[in-house]
C-alpha cells in the first residue's frame, strides 16, 4: 500500500455496503484505517481487522463484541462494547477523519461523538441530519470540523458548488432514479413483495436504503440532509426523475447555468471524494461512455402516488423534531415491510399517519426532547402495525 498525505481514519459501519466500499477506497488510495465499528456481524469485522491491522475496533452489541474479543485474542486490537463503546472508541482514537456509515439514528451519537473529538466527518449516516440536523451543523461550526457527504447526490452538489458562490446559487437539483416502482399507482404498490422493492434498477445497496429508494422516502431525507449541508431553504431545492443515474444531482445558479456531476452509479468515487476533497486522486471506478449510453432523460417525481418525499419536505418546514418522528417511523415501517408484516402501501401509510399525529414534535428541539419525540414515533408505529 503506498504512502499518502491523507489522513487516517475511522470507519463507522464497515460491514455495511458503503463501509466495504470505504475499505476499498482506502486500500485503493493507500489511506490508513485506525478503527472498525459495526453492529452485529463480528466475523467480518475480526476479517476486516486483520486485514487492514487496526488498533481498535468496538461493536454495538456486547455480545457480538465478546465474541470478537476471542476472536482476534491473538491480535493487538482493542475491542470497544456497546454502543457507548463506539463513543469511547472515537474519543480514544488518533484518527484525523472518520467515516459514518452506520445505519439509521443510531448513526447520529457517534456523528455527535466524532464532532466533539475534533474530527473531520465524511457523512454516509443522512439521518444525523434528518434527525437532528441543527444541533450536527451548530456542533461542526463549534468545534471547526468539515462535514464532507458520502450520498452520491450530495456528493455531486459539493462539487458543483466549487463553480460558484453561495449567494450565486439558485436551487439545487437532486436527481433520483424512480426506484423499481416507477409509474406505478398505490393500487399497485399494494402488491409489491419485498423482492421486487428489493430489486434497485441501478444501485447495489443495503435492504432498508433500498426499500427507502422504492418508497422515494431515501429522497425526502435528502432534501433535510441538503438543506442543512448546504444551507439552501428546502423550497429551494427540486427533485428530477433521472432514470439512468449517471448525472448524480445538479446545482442552478443566479445566470441559469447548470452545473452537473457525472459519472457510472458507484458510490467508491463518493467515498474517495469525501476522503480527499478538495484533491483530486486516480481512478477507483470505471469511466463514463456517454457514446454507449446514448441518452439521458428526466421526468417530474410522482407526490401523489409516492407521498413520503412531499411529506419529507412538509416534515423540514414544520421543524422541530418532526423530521425525527418521520425518520422513525419510517424505520419501525420498513422493518416490518421487510419482515412481511404489512405490505409497501401500509409501509407509506403508517409512516404518514404517524407524521400527521405527532404535531406537538414541531416544539421540540434540544437534543433529549428530539430522542423521546424519536421514541414516542417508534411507539406509535408499532402500535399502528
């Protein structure tokens, strides 16, 4: 592995798809990796321990971390327990940067963890910011951290926006693929099996991202997420249909130009950009044949029947921590879907109910009160199942 200038880190959620494909960039780029942290899946982790010679690495659930703990016994790896385990480990760490990736809320302590120790943040976890997303940003403006995002959309908008300057901006553009239920009524999503949603027509993804992309729930979260990365108001921020997923988003400016990021859908190149912005390294993907794509095209997103992402962008505009009770009970609904609890159209439904039953989150806003808003939500979605 050859010497870089780039600084160590932690990768938070290395058994996940984005998590692999961040150990792979940094074998790629010659980065040194100072810290592994999954959930469960001990036996990647001890793999991917030896395999990259870590000094640490801390798993969310204790008995897994035992396991592990005999596991590399012959190893000189610590092993962190728990989730407070994960928190120990970053503030222990000597990493300069550290990757999020760690599925859903539970993604949004150790973010606050990795700020506070002084860190860099390369974000993959968007629901830091759904959930909380005032309190991340006031946290990375206290202690001087940059937040660098791992989406492949927000990834584009970061560097578009080295064309321009902040009061140049006229809107920001997501693009979003449609998912594998393009076109289809709710009458049709009733049927859908956990299969078909699981079937992403371009991205190879983990199973709940996926069933978030089928729903257009994942692109909800994205207009939070770049709202607050990129301090552009939300009705500011438009959603495209883009069925090929090569252009990955857009920013407008003040003289109407359009400035896109393009490349073939594999999020290596937004790892390795968020681990090396503002340079530039070699190739970690394929190049882009626009001659054998041949075209591009682009469509308005369904509201009516996909209401999650117009439901995302009302969540944001009545603040508080309604976006925090949307993000969890979209994640109670998901889990059931993918446990054929209840089918993709009650999936979207409970998470509305609940959103529309919650008003009094809107008040709520420091950090304790947007954690019992997140717990009251799960509780109400569950009981709606």
């Amino acid at each position: 592995m050859k010497e870089t200038n780039f600084p160590s880190i932690l990768i938070l959620g290395s058994t996940g798809s984005v998590g692999e494909q961040a150990i792979d960039v940094c074998r790629q780029c010659g980065i040194r990796v100072r810290g592994l942290s999954a959930a469960r899946n001990w036996r990647r982790v001890a793999e991917q321990a030896r395999a990259l010679a870590v000094p640490a690495v801390a798993m969310a659930d204790e008995g897994a971390a035992q396991e592990l703990r005999a596991a590399l016994a012959d190893a000189p790896t610590r092993v962190y327990a728990g989730v407070r385990g994960i928190e120990e480990m970053i503030r222990e760490s000597d990493a300069a940067f550290a990757v999020n990736s760690i599925l859903g809320e539970a993604g949004l302590l150790p973010t606050l963890a990795v700020l506070e120790s002084g860190m860099n943040l390369a974000l993959a976890n968007k629901e830091s910011l759904v959930v909380a997303g005032d309190i991340v940003m006031a946290k990375a403006k206290e202690k001087g951290c940059a937040i660098t995002p791992v989406d492949s959309e927000h990834c584009a908008i970061f560097q578009a926006l080295r064309a321009g300057t902040h009061g140049e901006i006229k809107k920001l553009i997501l693009t979003a693929s449609g998912g594998p239920f393009f076109g289809k009524t709710k009458a049709e999503l009733a049927h859908i099996s956990v299969d078909e949603a699981l079937a992403h027509p371009t991205w190879k993804m983990g199973a709940k991202i996926t069933v978030d992309c089928a729903t257009m729930m994942n692109k909800g979260f994205e207009v939070i997420e770049a709202a607050h990365l990129f301090d552009v108001p939300a009705e500011r921020i438009d959603v495209v249909v883009h069925r090929e997923s090569i252009i990955h988003s857009m920013v407008e400016y003040i003289d109407n130009s359009v400035i896109a990021q393009m490349s073939v859908p594999d999020m290596r190149l937004c790892v390795q950009y968020a681990l090396t912005a503002p340079h530039r390294t070699s190739a970690v993907i394929p190049p882009l044949d626009l001659c054998k794509l041949g075209k591009l095209s682009f469509a308005e997103p369904d509201g009516e029947n996909f209401p999650l992402l117009p439901l995302a962008k009302r969540a944001f505009s009545m603040g508080g921590a309604t976006p925090a009770a949307l993000n969890a009970a979209n994640e109670v609904a998901v889990h059931a879907f993918l446990n054929r609890r209840i089918s993709m159209l009650g999936l979207i439904e409970n998470v509305v109910r609940v959103v529309e039953d919650m008003p009094h989150a809107a008040k709520c806003r420091t950090l304790s009160e947007i954690l019992d808003i997140d717990r009251e939500a799960r509780e109400r979605a569950a009981a709606l199942l």
